[in-house]
C-alpha cells in the first residue's frame, strides 16, 4: 500500500514541534509531513499561503491539515483545488476569527490583548493550561517549555493579530473536496461556533469531536490519526 501524504500546516507556533507523535500516528496509512514556518513577524497569511503553496506534492495524493491558525491558510489554498487534494483537515480551528467559549466582545478584542501582553513572561504552566487543559502533565510542560523558549514574541503577537481578524468564508465556500473538522470538547480557545459558521458555510463538512483540549493534536493523536484515517481511507 502505497502511503498517501498529509501536508501538516503547526499552529501559532509554526514549529510542528509538538506534533510528533500525531505524525507516528498516521502512519503508515499516511506519510505525515510537517511544514514549518520561518520565525518572522512580517510574514502574515498572504505570505504563509504562498510559502505552504510552494511546497505542495506534485507527484502523490494528498491531504491538507490546518492546525489551529493554520486554518485560514489551509482553507485558502484548498479553495484554489490544486491537483492531488484529496480532503482538507481543520483541527480547533476556524474560517472566520475566533472566540473562546463565552467571548461576548469581538473576536479583533483578543488581537489587541495579544500586542500588549507580555508573552514571553507568561508562566508555561498558565500557556499549557490554556491549550492542554487537564491533560497538562508534566511531560507535557516540559515539551511546552521547551518550544516556547524558541519562539520570537514578535512573531507570536503577529500571528494573533492575524487570527483575530482573520475571514476565509468566501475561500471556504469555494472548496470541493471533502472537510474534516476535528473539534475537542475541551477547547478553551475556539468555541463551538467556528465549527458551526464553517457548518453554514459548508453543509457536506463533517465533524469528529474528541475527548480533549484545543491541543487536540497532541492530547489526542491516536484519536485524531484514526478519524482522518477513517474519513479517507484509502
């Protein structure tokens, strides 16, 4: 059996650091490639589309998965239906900027609160709460650490800038192929109701919802390789 690709696209972080044992997961039914972003904050998503446009298959099938802030990217370029797209993934993640469950003030609010917080000085059991919840081990605080220290806050403030203003509905509307939208019910990040507007947007998208935390990825990987796995066997 021949593996198809799965063109992973990391969330705000850009590292695809913590993925590796999704990456495990699909195996071997799927040849799971991490694209990983260069650590700048003057590349926005115009320029990350490109930059993941450049890097596509050319000679296998494959599918696209947009994890958390990689969702507009994702969305944007399987709107365009290049040759060998077979599905498209959204894990915790949205067409149109999101909000945490009970957000009652626009979504552009948690951009501005992303400039004026001091991300580098945030304690990472606070930022591994936020994004594990109860599945924040220590094994896991300590892998966050790790990836945080190398982040540039520059970079992360401009990423949530972005996502906080972020509308891909018309791109969305556009897409052929088959959605997957994996959600965790523990999300503390994305709400419920990005899964719905990409619903009333999409109707034929389909929803996994999983035990866990807006880390679905990481939390859950078994989970999460075996419903991707199950929507497009091969």
């Amino acid at each position: 059996m021949i593996a198809v690709r799965c063109l992973l696209l990391p969330g705000m972080d850009g590292t695809g650091e913590l993925l590796g044992d999704f990456v495990a997961a699909m195996a071997p039914e799927f040849d799971a490639d991490i694209v990983r972003y260069p650590d700048d904050a003057a590349l926005g998503y115009d320029e990350l589309t490109d930059y993941v446009r450049a890097r596509l298959p050319h000679d296998q099938p494959f599918v696209l998965l947009g994890e958390s802030f990689s969702g507009p990217i994702a969305i944007r370029i399987a709107a365009a239906r290049p040759a060998g797209l077979r599905g498209l993934v959204l894990c915790a993640s949205f067409a149109r900027a999101p909000s945490p469950p009970g957000w009652l003030l626009p979504a552009s609010w948690l951009g501005w609160i992303g400039t004026v917080l001091p991300i580098d000085r945030v304690p990472t059991r606070l930022t591994a709460a936020t994004m594990l919840g109860a599945w924040a081990d220590d094994k896991w605080l300590a892998r966050t650490r790790e990836v945080l220290a190398t982040l540039d806050p520059a970079t992360i403030r401009a990423r949530m800038r972005a996502g906080s203003t972020a509308d891909e509905t018309a791109a969305l509307s556009r897409v052929a192929c088959p959605l997957l939208y994996l959600r965790g019910r523990q999300d503390r990040l994305v709400s419920r109701r990005s899964w719905e507007h990409i619903r009333a947007t999409l109707p034929q998208a389909k929803c996994v919802e999983l035990d866990g935390p807006h880390f679905l990825l990481q939390a859950k990987a078994v989970e999460a390789a075996a419903a991707i796995k199950l929507a497009f066997e091969t």
